[in-house]
C-alpha cells in the first residue's frame, strides 16, 4: 500500500503550497492515474513520493510506516520520467544491469525476460539513439521494473511520443500490472489516457484532490464543478438558473426527432444517461448536489418564449 496523508509541499518562502493536504491511498495491485492541467502539481505529489523534493507537512507512507526521513534510494520506488533517462553511452542491455540490485547468476535471464515482456528483446545491443520513441520508453519501464521496487510512480510516460506510438506504449503500460503487484500511480494530463490506465481516477487542480473514485463515476458525475470542466474534450455544459447549476456532457445529448422551429428539444443519446445537477457554491455539501436520470424517451422542451436552461431548471427542479 502507497498512501499520502495530508501531504502540503512549497517551494521557497512562497505561502502558496504546490500541494494542499493531498490524501491518496493506492493499494497493491491497483493503478491510480492522477490527471490535472499544468502546474496542478502532478509531478511535484511524485518527487515528493520518491523524496526528491522536501515534504512541508503530512505524510508519506508504505505500508502504513511514513518514510518521509528516508532518502530517496533506500525507498524502493521506482520513478519513470516523460524522458526516458537511458544512459546515452550504454546499450540497452546495460542499462538494465544498471538497474539490478547485487549480483546474481540470473540476471541475464531476468533482463531477457524483462526485455521481451516489453518487446524489446531484440533491441538489448543497440544504445538509446539507435531506438524508437516507443522503444526508448519500454525500455525505461523495463529497467524500474528490474529495480525490484515496492511501488512504481510514472511522470507522463507518453507525453514525448508520436500518436501513432501512443497506443502502442499505452498497452504495454497495462500489461506491465501482469508483471508488477505492487501499487502503480500514474500521471497524466490527458484525461483518455488516465481512464484507459486507471483502477481509481483522481483529479488535482491547483495542488487539491478535488475528485477521487471509479474513473466513470468521475467522469460521468464529478464532485466540483473545476472537475466538470476540465475532464471530456468537450467540458462539460453547465446551466445556471436561480442559484442552481445543471451540467450534462454535450456527447450524451442529441436534438430529439420532431423538434421544430417554434421549440426547442433535447433528448439523451443513450440509456440511462445522467443529468447532473451542482450546488452553485464550491464548497457546498454533497448533499446539495442532486442526480437525475434522463432516459431516451425523456425529452425537455422550451417553448419560444422560454430558454433550455429554464426548461431544463422546471423539468429537474
């Protein structure tokens, strides 16, 4: 188990904290993706696991124990960068020697193993500049993985690599869970790849968790309206009407059949489809936020003289 308790980092003499009292549990077996925009503070909750930058205020933990007084190479977690940080005057092979802990009579046959599990056993021979994007980055994931780690932390590892290799890495990243059993965190800003890659989807703007859970849930009925329009390529709609803020995804809602020029309809374009409704203030208690299930034979009409928002404020009031 990889946890933060509370954990509050600043940089310099700065009030502003780059982290806010950010709690995450990350049990073995399980991956967590965290996704945010840039300077959320991402790659700084990751330094700070690793112990590569100071920990102002709470906790960070394995298996319950904190280690935030332990340096960074006796906490056997293993960190992969956007760059995959091969060493440029070493072949692949070497490279993952590097990695290994002592020696051993089957070190080799590790490393073969590692390398063809994220096909690049053909490439051991060949130094970093001879590789693919794709190839370089595998080959990164492969030497974390041969550091025998207790956890294992991922900074973007797609960020650098063309669309068409994307894909590719993505699925090795999944298939690397059929090798490694202990908690992965994973961290994005692209919210398709979070969900692809998660078990537990967080979300962290300006240093704060304002969202935890089941990636769909998430998506489909974020807790704040910052996690409503920041996640989907299209943020979320968001209707205001007397103090009462409407949001419904723009993919979920097609014009319903029959919807002429004097009215205005809509209806969901799937079963079951959810019609979330957000207290208008931020801080307000779950309990103010209220959900509505909008079927495909709802429909919500406005007449010409009254806009959707109103309609859709009387239909779900």
């Amino acid at each position: 188990m990889l946890s933060t308790d509370a954990l509050v980092v600043r940089y310099g003499t700065t009030a502003r904290r780059a982290l806010d009292e950010v709690s995450i549990d990350v049990a073995d077996g399980t991956t967590l993706a965290v996704v945010g925009p840039s300077g959320a503070g991402k790659t700084t909750l990751l330094r700070a696991i690793a112990g590569l930058v100071r920990v102002n205020g709470g906790h960070v933990r394995l298996d319950g124990a904190s280690i935030n007084r332990m340096p960074p190479q006796d906490r056997r977690i293993a960190l992969v960068f956007q760059d995959d940080a091969l060493f440029a005057n070493m072949t692949v092979r070497e490279n993952l020697r590097f990695a290994l802990r002592g020696g051993s009579s089957n070190n080799d046959q590790r490393i073969g193993e590692t390398a063809r599990a994220l096909h690049v056993g053909d490439q051991l021979d060949r130094r970093p500049r001879r590789l693919s994007g794709g190839e370089r980055q595998r080959a990164s994931i492969a030497r974390a993985l041969l550091s025998d780690p207790i956890a294992l932390l991922l900074d973007e590892p797609l960020a650098h690599l063309d669309p068409s290799l994307r894909r590719s890495v993505r699925d090795e990243v999944i298939g690397v869970r059929q090798r490694f059993a202990g908690p992965i965190l994973y961290i994005t800003h692209d919210h398709v790849e979070a969900m692809s890659v998660a078990d537990v989807l967080a979300v962290l703007v300006d240093g704060r968790i304002e969202d935890l859970g089941a990636p769909e849930r998430v998506y489909n009925s974020p807790s704040s309206i910052a996690v409503a329009r920041f996640l989907g390529e299209r943020p979320m709609n968001l209707f205001e009407y007397q103090g009462v803020i409407l949001g419904i995804r723009p993919e979920r809602v097609a014009i319903a059949s029959g919807a002429s020029m004097t009215s205005t309809a809509l209806s969901s374009a799937k079963d079951s489809e959810t019609l979330l409704v957000l207290s208008r203030k931020p801080d307000a208690p779950p309990s103010a936020r209220r959900m509505y299930s909008l079927t495909r034979s709802s429909t919500i009409s406005a007449s010409p003289r009254q806009s959707m928002t109103e309609a859709l404020a009387q239909t779900y009031s």
